[in-house]
C-alpha cells in the first residue's frame, strides 16, 4: 500500500502541515501513525484533504465538509453525500448571487458618484477655479 507523508501533501496540494494537522485535529482527517509517531495518509485520505480543500475554495465551513464527508463514510453508495452537496451547493450558490447584488449594487454608486465629481471638477475648472 502507498502512504503520503504530511510533506508529500502539504507540498502536493500547497497548503502548510499545520493546516493539515488543524485538519486532523477537527477530526476530518485520521492518518496512521508510524511507531516513531509520523502520520501517513493513504489514498482515501488524500482524497479527503483534496475534497476539503476544494470545499473550502467554495466556500464551505468545515463543519459543513466534515458532515459531507461523514456522509460518505455512513453511505458508500455516495447519494447522500450528494443529496447534502447539492443542499449545500444551492445555499452557497445563492449566497454568491447575493454577494453579486451587493457588488453590482456598490459599483452603480461608485459610478454614479465618481460621475458627479468629475462634472464638479468640470465646473470648477470652467469656472476658473
């Protein structure tokens, strides 16, 4: 069997080993333990910390992974972890639609004041100012 070191992965997917040390901590990563204490990680486990990592660039909590990937282990079939995912992903999803909002919302007020500044400047420099 083929195990990763905790540099092999912290190099691999350019995280720090204590980001996948606070990992395990949370209890979303078990690696074995050589009798010299070294973690090692199979496979499965460095598919667990490629999926957290992804989730985390989407955004999602760690409480939220955690529940993702517990699902897997409680159902192999993977359909509930879907189901879950999808609920997740819709929420998320929503969010970033709101955040757009916001942001379109910011820059027509940007745009609007930096209009009325820059016809005040006009003026001003009309005017001889």
């Amino acid at each position: 069997m083929h195990y990763f070191t905790i540099s092999d992965l912290a190099h691999e997917f350019d995280v720090s080993t204590r980001t996948i040390r606070y990992y395990e901590e949370r209890g979303l990563l078990s690696p074995i333990r050589t009798e010299s204490g070294q973690r090692l990680y199979t496979k499965k486990e460095r598919a667990k910390l490629k999926l957290i990592l992804r989730g985390k660039r989407f955004g999602f909590s760690l409480d939220e992974i955690h529940e993702m990937i517990a699902l897997f282990d409680e159902d192999r079939t993977g359909k509930k972890q879907l189901e879950k995912t999808v609920e997740y992903g819709r929420r998320k999803l929503k969010e970033v639609d709101e955040r757009i909002e916001d942001l379109l919302q910011l820059k027509a007020e940007m745009e609007a004041l930096l209009s009325d500044f820059e016809k005040r400047l006009c003026e001003w420099e009309e005017s001889g100012g």
